[in-house]
C-alpha cells in the first residue's frame, strides 16, 4: 500500500505527542548513540544515550482547537561501552576530563494549533518533522565562554518521525494513543560543557523511542533519578510556566559555577509540591510586606 498525504487537526497531534486530558503528564522516552563526526576523522561513538518527556497539554480558554503544551526532559549521556551514566568524561582530543552535564530542561513548551499533514499508510500514520533551530549563541558575548561555546550563532537540525496507528487517531473514545514508535536524529554543535572551543565538527544523534504508560514502564535509570534527584520531572507543569525555554547552553550558563565546581547534575530538583510545602514552612511571618512588591 502506498502512503498518502492527509491533513489532520490539531487534536489529532494531542493524541499524539501527549494527551487530550489536562490532568494527565504523559511520558515519552528514547535511547540511541551519539557520535563525533570530524572532517578526515573516522566516525566516533561518543556516548549512548536515554532520555524522557513528561508532557501536558492544556485547552486555551476561548480558543477551540487550540491547546498549550508544556513538558519537561531529562537526557542522560551514558558510557558507550557499559551504558553507565557518566558524571566525568575525558575529552578525547584534548586529553582534559570534564564534568557531564546531563540535559534537564524545565521547561519546553509551545502551541499546538492549526493542522498537520501525515503519512498514512493503512493502519500506521506518520508525522514527520524536520526543524532548524537558528538563533544568537547565548553564551558568545562573554569571553569567559569562549573554550566553551564561542560560535555567534546556535543551529542544529532536528529530525522527527512519530508512528501511530490510524484507528487510535479516528477514535473519538481515546484520549491519547495506545502506541507510539519515536524516530529522531539531531545535527547539532559541540555541546558547552565538552569544552570544544572552536574545533572542526560536529555531533550526530541518532534515536528511537517509545510512549510508555506510566512511571513504571520507564526504564530503571529513569524512575531511579526521578524518585531520588529530580523528582520534579516526574509530572509536567500543571500549567503553563511564564519562563524561556530551557536549553543545554542556558542551562550552562545559568550553572556555569556548579560545572566548575565538579557538581553532579543533573542538579537536584524537588517535586511542584514539596517545593510548595517549603515555601509554607519558610514563609516570613510578616507575609504582607511580601505581597508590597518590596525585593532586595
């Protein structure tokens, strides 16, 4: 059978990349290497990885067919031989170890509006996305990042295909699909925390992943660090979060000090609630001058 083109309203993504439910963070995961590719050098496997989105989409009020996503990801950077997760790395090409700087980004999020055209193919559909971020470097006018991350500009390619089946997005009964298989390759810069500097190359990943129904499902690694360092990440922002997108290059330079330091990342991060129930213990016990708008 021969894949056709067909156009899909913006529910249908949902369904897809999270939930119809408001209430309900669902979990994307994926695995897969990533590799050094240097002019006149032979291919090098850097790292393997695994990583994960929890997610959440949101109706906007007076809006039909629209809906706020918010998430947020964890990638961990792996031995490529052991599949142990790496806290030190030695550079290869220059012989310097460093400190790994996993990816915790919180938030990521975006719009879902409008429609969306898919590869149908009988039973299976296929949305594909091929996205070039391009923007300011945010680390390029500050000479302290310079063996870091000295290029003005940020792009990368970043490949997307996500199979579902057909009869799970014509359903009106299911809130979100009953399967998913993730295909993802990423062309992207030298990551900060390698300390490249402005070395010839770049980095290739290439991925595959699932939806998983629940915590449990996630692999042990995963639900390791959320029950135990990042516990935050287990369920996505209840609503939407009033912050820039984070990013591997802000996340380094919002905690260039730690990297230096040697600190373990990612960093430590409690839950929505136990934060929540910090602030409560902590607050002062003249709250009014808090809701003045007074800051130091």
């Amino acid at each position: 059978m021969v894949a056709n083109t067909q156009v899909f309203d913006a529910q249908h993504w949902v369904k897809t990349r999270s939930s119809l439910d408001p209430t309900e963070s669902n979990y994307l995961i994926w695995r897969g290497g990533i590799y050094a590719f240097v002019p006149g050098e032979k291919r090098k496997l850097l790292f393997k990885m695994m990583g994960m989105s929890v997610s959440r989409c949101i109706p906007v009020k007076g809006k039909e067919g629209e809906w706020d996503f918010t998430s947020r990801e964890l990638t961990y950077y792996l031995d490529p031989s052991t599949g142990e997760m790496l806290h030190k790395w030695e550079n290869p090409w220059t012989g310097e170890t460093v400190t790994v700087m996993h990816v915790a980004n919180n938030p990521v999020q975006g719009l879902f509006a409008g429609k969306f055209p898919a590869q149908v193919n009988g039973d299976e559909t296929t949305f594909a996305f091929d996205i070039f971020p391009t923007y300011p470097n945010p680390l390029a006018d500050d000479p302290k990042f310079a063996e870091y991350s000295p290029f003005p500009t940020y792009q990368a390619a970043e490949l997307f295909k996500l199979t579902v089946p057909t009869a799970d997005l014509l359903n009106p009964e299911l809130l979100t699909v009953s399967q998913l298989r993730l295909s993802w390759d990423r062309f992207g810069q030298w990551l900060p925390w390698m300390k490249m500097g402005d070395r010839p190359g770049y980095m290739i990943y290439s991925g595959y992943g699932s939806k998983v129904n629940g915590f449990s499902e996630l692999p042990e690694l995963l639900q390791e660090q959320l029950n135990n360092r990042v516990p935050l990440y287990k369920d996505a922002p209840r609503a939407c979060l009033d912050v820039e997108d984070m990013t591997s290059w802000l996340c380094f330079k919002h905690h260039f000090d730690e990297y230096l330091a040697g600190k373990t990342f990612p960093l430590p991060a409690k839950s929505e609630d136990e934060d929540a129930l910090t602030q409560q213990v902590n607050q002062p016990e003249d709250a009014e001058q808090m809701t003045v708008g007074i800051s130091v």
